[in-house]
C-alpha cells in the first residue's frame, strides 16, 4: 500500500502510512520491513521537498541494511540514497553512492533493476550539473538495464526518462520517441492511480515537445488529456509544468490572454508549494525550479505597463522569496481553481529597499522572456526599459569578461574592449536615470551577477566605479532582514584571523599564506580593540567565543573548496597522533554567533562560493553571513594575489577607520591599487565585492 500511494503520487498519504507502519516494524524487530519503510518514508519525504527529513531517513535505513544481510534491498536504498543526495545538490556523496552500489551490483549477481536505479541516479545528477550529454548516455545505459529487467513497469518508466532527457538535449526525434512509448508502455498496464500519473507526466512533456516543433493542434490534444487527470494527482511540480506548458502553447499560437492565466496558474503552484518548504536549503532550490514561472509572469505584466512597477514587485517577491515566512498548515494543490481563477502572487513592494536605502538608488536586471529588462528604482520612483542583446551572447560577455579579470596574464587592451561593449549594454540604456555619482545597489541577473561592475569602461575610458559605489543587493525580503549598516569606528570592536595553522592534506601543517601576517597586523593596527587569532590560536572554540562580541570579523588566509561549497580553514582539531582539517563553513554559522557583527571581510581565495550569485547559493559563506542578519559582506570572486591585497585592506581599513562608508572605503581601496602601472590589472583590484546595505 506505501509503495502505491508513493508510485501515485501521494506523498502526504504515503509518508502517514509509512511512518505508522515503520514504528511496527521497528516494535516488532522486523529488519527488513524497516529498511523498505524506511526508503519509503523517504522517497515520500523527498516529494514533500522535506529532503533534510529525506536524507536522515534513507542513511538511517542504510545503515540499518549494512548489518541486516538484505544486499538486494541495500542496494535499492544506495540508489535512493544516491538520488535524494543528487537532489540536494551533494553531487560528490551521490556519485559515490552510485558507485559504490555499481560495485556492490557487478561484484554478484543481482536484478537488472538495480543497476537500472543507478544509471538513473547517475543521469540525474548528471542533470543538475548540465552535462546533458552524460546525461542522455546514462538514461540510455538505464533503459537498456530496464529492458534486461523484463519488468514492464521499469521498462515505461525508463523509456519515460530517457525521454525526458532527451528533451533537455535538444533531441526532440529521440524525445518524442521515448515518451510516446512509454505512454503506450503505461497503458497496457494495469491503470492503477501511478501508471496514471506517468502517462500524465508523459502527455505534458509530448505537448511540449509539439509547441517547440510549432505543432499547436497536436500540443492541445495533450494537454487535453494530461488535464483530466490533474484534478486526481496531488503534486505541485507536475500540476505547475502543466500551466508552464499551457503558457507556452497560448503565448505562441497567439492567444494572450490565456498565456497570461495560465502563467499566474503556475505562479499560484510555485506559492502553494512554497508554504511547505521550511529548510532554507529546499526553498532556495524551490527558487532555481520555480524562477521561469514568475519571469514569465513579470513579463506580462511588464509588457502592460512599461513603466515595470508591477513587474519589478513580482520580480523581487521571487528573488527574495526563501525568506517569506508563512503561518499556518500548507495548502493542497486545487487544480480546478487554480485554472480558473488563480490567486494574486505574493509581491513586495520597493519600499522594503527603499526605506533602508533613502538617497540611495536600485539598479535591477532580469532576463524575462522578452529580453533583458533593466529597472531603476530611486526617490520613490521606478523606471523601467527593454535592452536589445541576445541572451548567449550577453552570457558568454560576461563569463568571458569575469574570467580574463581573473587572469592576470590577459591583455589589458582585451580587457578594456570587453568592459566597453559590457558598459554599452548594461549602463548606458539606463545612464541618464542614475545618478551622476553615488552608491548604487545591484540586483543581477544571475547569468551577469560575476561581473565586477565597477571595471565596467565608459566611452570616454573612465572606470564606472570612479563614478559609483557598488553593492550586490538580494531580494528584497532578503534585504529587509539585514540589520542596519553602522559606521566602523577606530573603537569598534574586531576580530581578525590570520593564517590559521591549517592542517594539510598529509597529516601535517599547510604552509602560511605570504603576506596574510602582514595584512592581518595592518588589519588590527587601525583598531584600538582589536583582538588577533592566529597559527594554533584560531581554533573554532576561540574564535566562537570572540566573534559573538565583534562589530567587524576579518578573515586573512588560505580557503579551500570541494566542489560543493567554499569554505575558511581553521587551526586543525588534534586526532590521535595526527590533525583533522577543521573548516569554516556556511554550515557552522548560527545568528547568535554573529549577533553583533556589522562587517564581515573573507580576505581569501575566491571566498565568494562556486556560483555567480553568492547570495542566493545555500553553500556560500556570504549567504550564511547575510541570512544571519550581517548588513555588509566583503567576499573575493576569484584567487587573489597576497601581496596586493595586504597593500588593498591597508587602504581599506585606513579609509574606513577615517569616517568613510564601507563601500566608499572598498572604492577607494581599488583606486589605490589601479593607480599603480604594477597592479593596474582588474585582477588585483576587482575582485572584492559588497554584498548586502551601503552605509
């Protein structure tokens, strides 16, 4: 009955009933009837989005399956293991569950399925990384083990996934191929309320398939069929691809008026499925799958009224949405209403800006469907145009551009053509309602958010942050959390770490960063409370116990990544006869700890984190920083040279100790360090960024 109601697409039923169950077996000492709870529970805690829950559930019936020899069944929970960890974006612990269940499964001999399960979990995290063609071939290798199976069921669903995958390829032949037979696979099954629900799934995707081909007869008549079964299937994802694919079709055959319904339809999903989302870490993956909803959605509203106020609200309401709080049970999915009469999104307005930034001005892009749309918000005003770029080639500008700024070795002559075609885009449709001078807050596209704006070259070749301070803003919501920007005073209180005697990969100690010594006593030397943590001293207990008290933390050292996160590395805990490597992470930061805290500067190796948005990635120090309340963030995107940026926070700290703003003082940094022929170069002075409130 667990498996039915998961297979169907009823999560919430199916997590009620497992959990009963499982508290039976567990009271009955029945070993493997827990371990299939267990991944049941699971895989109905991951539906629910609920995928911390997900997690503890599936490792704690792994664990229990490694001593209880049921190996089929273990391997059946490494899979799903594998795909909750894939879908909570560990990418390194999923493919060394896959692996490891790969292993297990060619060392004996076991079902197909079970090889089927992690080629599928390979393909999908494949997917959230894009490597769509790595992607295809796994689908490929799963179905061909489903095919092995002899089991009619696995073989649909494999030819459905395959299908799948082959859209997000781009091969439309191979798509339509799989997902129609897999639609005629589920239908000589028996029609149980889970056949149902994947020759549903395979009926919206056949649609979207015909709308790209421009087949628009074909895509209704699939639509009409997934549509009467969308009133039985309680699950918000396929419900809102439903209304995505509905708007697409409408918006393209030349009906606007439905595409714009069926829009704020899908939007309405995106908000239902919001209110069950507790685990930050889950709504903000709800916002990377939700985002071209409410783009579509602004783009209507945009195209109504093109001064973009309305537009902007909905655009910001999503940006910012991970931090909307909601009270009370969440509510369940009612596609009849929703299709005919969907709620009003939740929007902000600019004031939740506005008011922590009177005299201040809002500089937002958005790549909507119409193209790139850029608002600027100042004096109780907004003002709203369309920017004519196509959106790879901006992409690829801008990619190109952050990395030749990382490079110290790149011509500067290439460098300077590039921030002038970047400038001719980006500001000068939007110049002549910024201010002359002054700070600016941006909120980016996240395809354009790793430019360092102010490189940004003018016709006349001045640099744009001559003329502007700049700070990265996140959502609105977001940024009505931080607390108020204060002024640093030469009183203020400090904590700098420097150089931490961090453990290496040996067993002993990596060697201290050049310069970080004297970057970190300059650092404390323009403080008259300052406090230094150090070599063996910059332990986790000590600089715990300090930073609760500080206005400003600096850090001044190595970092170090694993391909998920980036993070600080600390005085090493003691291991027997050796050191474990102790690390600063976004995991180990609590608002408490940082209650005080007013100025945070990761004066380190690019500690912005691994996406171009570091406000908006779970893993990034930056975001941990912000979420905890820290009204102004200092971060690097890319890995800095030590001596110039001990020279750089000299500057910094000088400017700031003397009355001036965070981002003035960050500004004036820079021009100090480009001033000079050695380390003119954006590699040495471009890559500190603000985050969050300018002062």
């Amino acid at each position: 009955m667990v498996y039915a109601l998961q297979r169907s697409g009823q999560p919430r039923a199916c997590l009620e009933r497992s959990e009963e169950l499982l508290n039976t077996a567990r009271s009955q000492h029945y070993r493997w009837a827990e371990g299939q709870l267990g991944i049941e529970r699971a895989i109905c805690l991951d539906a629910l989005g609920r995928k911390g829950l997900a997690l503890e559930s599936i490792h704690t019936a792994l664990a229990m399956l490694g001593t209880a020899g049921y190996p089929v069944l273990r391997l059946r929970a490494l899979g799903m293991a594998a795909a909750i960890e894939n879908s909570s974006e560990h990418h390194r612990a999923a493919w060394a569950l896959n692996t490891e269940g790969l292993k297990l499964f060619w060392s004996g001999s076991y079902p197909p399925i079970r090889a089927q399960q992690f080629y599928n979990s390979l393909s999908r995290a494949a997917a959230d990384t894009g490597l769509v063609w790595v992607v295809v071939a796994f689908a490929r290798e799963a179905s061909r083990a489903a095919v092995l199976s002899a089991n009619p069921t696995v073989v649909a669903t494999a030819r459905f996934w395959l299908g799948k995958d082959a859209t997000l390829a781009g091969l439309s032949a191979e798509a339509h191929r799989e997902l129609s037979a897999a639609d005629l696979l589920f239908d000589k099954l028996p029609h149980t309320a889970a056949t149902e629900y994947y020759r549903t799934e395979c009926r919206i995707g056949l649609a979207e398939l015909a709308v790209k081909d421009g087949r628009f007869a074909e895509s209704e008549e699939y639509l009409r069929k997934a549509r009467a079964r969308l009133h039985e299937i309680d699950n918000s994802v396929m419900i809102g691809r439903y209304f995505g694919v509905a708007s697409q079709l409408y918006q393209r055959s030349g009906n606007a008026g439905l595409a714009e319904r069926a829009a704020r339809s899908r939007v309405a999903v995106a908000e239902l499925a919001l209110q069950s989302l507790h685990d930050m870490k889950d709504r903000l993956m709800w916002s990377r799958e939700m985002g071209d909803s409410y783009y579509a959605l602004a783009d209507f509203e945009w195209r109504r009224q093109l001064s973009g106020d309305t537009a902007l609200a909905i655009l910001e309401g999503y940006r910012g949405a991970a931090f909307r709080t909601h009270s009370g049970p969440p509510l369940k999915p009612d596609f009849a209403s929703l299709e005919v009469a969907p709620p009003e999104p939740q929007v902000v307005g600019m004031g939740q800006f506005g008011k922590a930034s009177s005299g201040q001005t809002l500089l937002v892009y958005a790549m909507l469907p119409g193209g790139l749309t850029a608002w600027v918000s100042a004096n109780g005003g907004t003002w709203s145009t369309r920017i004519q770029v196509e959106p790879d080639k901006l992409r690829h500008l801008a990619a190109g551009f952050r990395d030749h700024c990382a490079d110290r070795t790149f011509p500067q002559s290439g460098l300077r053509s590039e921030a002038r075609q970047l400038y001719r885009i980006l500001i000068e449709p939007v110049v002549g309602h910024l201010p002359e001078t002054g700070p600016l807050l941006i909120d980016p596209e996240p395809a354009i958010a790793g430019i360092p704006f102010p490189a940004l070259l003018s016709v006349s070749g001045e640099y744009f942050g001559n003329r502007h301070t700049v700070s990265l803003a996140p959502g609105a919501p977001y940024y009505r959390g931080l607390r108020a920007a204060a002024p640093i005073l030469p009183e203020s209180p400090v904590l700098v770490v420097g150089s931490p005697a961090a453990a290496g990969g040996s067993g002993g100690f990596r060697s201290a960063l050049p310069d970080a010594d004297r970057e970190v006593r300059s650092a404390a030397s323009h403080f008259r409370n300052s406090t230094i943590l150090s070599g063996r001293e910059a332990t986790t207990a000590a600089i715990e116990r300090e930073m609760a008290r500080n206005f400003v933390f600096h850090f001044a050292g190595h970092s170090v990544a694993n391909g998920v996160r980036v993070g600080l590395p600390l005085a090493p805990n003691q291991v027997g006869g050796g050191y474990e490597e102790n690390v600063m992470s976004a995991d180990s930061i609590t608002p408490q700890l940082l209650a005080n805290c007013r100025l945070a500067v990761f004066s380190a190796c690019a500690t912005e984190g691994l996406e171009n948005s570091a406000a908006a990635d779970p893993e990034s120090l930056v975001f941990a920083f912000l979420r905890s309340g820290v009204p102004q963030v200092i971060a690097t995107r890319w890995n800095i040279d030590s001596a110039a940026t001990a020279t750089f926070m000299a500057a910094f700290y000088e400017a700031l100790t003397m009355g001036k703003a965070v981002d003035v003082a960050l500004e004036a940094a820079a021009a100090s360090i480009r001033t000079r022929a050695e380390t003119s170069h954006p590699y040495y002075w471009a890559g500190f960024r603000l985050y969050g409130k300018i002062s």
